[in-house]
C-alpha cells in the first residue's frame, strides 16, 4: 500500500472512510489509480484527487548496512 495526498475532499465507498482535502491516507495503488480515473470528469481542474506521496517499498538492508558490506568485500 502507499500513501496518497487526497487534493479534494472524498468519500471513499470501499474502504468506507472520508478523506478531506490535504490529508494523507494509504491506500492500494489499482484502487488510487481507478478513483483518479473515475473522478477526472468530475474534477477537471486537477490532474488526479489522489497524488501519490510516498510508495512502500519492499524491506531491504539499510544503506549503512550495504557499504560496510561492500567494503569488507573490497578488503
């Protein structure tokens, strides 16, 4: 799931919760993609209602963890 930054004030059905405007929710992004496009005709003066904020990336090892790593190699 990522976060979105909602830039109207929505009532989301399926989740069944209301977003108000500049709030941040997390949602999954099919699902943020599809309310972007159902809602363009309906709010023509943005690009989407949901702007994405931050993407949720799978775990991995810290970058502090991937130098040591690299240079315990070089060694």
């Amino acid at each position: 799931m990522n976060k979105y930054k909602a830039t109207k004030n929505l009532t989301l059905k399926t989740p069944g919760f209301y977003v108000a405007e500049g709030e941040v929710t997390e949602l999954e992004p099919a699902y943020a993609e599809q309310v972007n496009k159902d809602l363009k005709l309906t709010f023509p003066d943005v690009d989407a209602v949901l702007e994405l904020v931050e993407e949720t990336k799978p775990a991995s090892r810290s970058k502090k963890a991937d130098t040591k790593a690299s240079e315990d190699a070089a060694e």
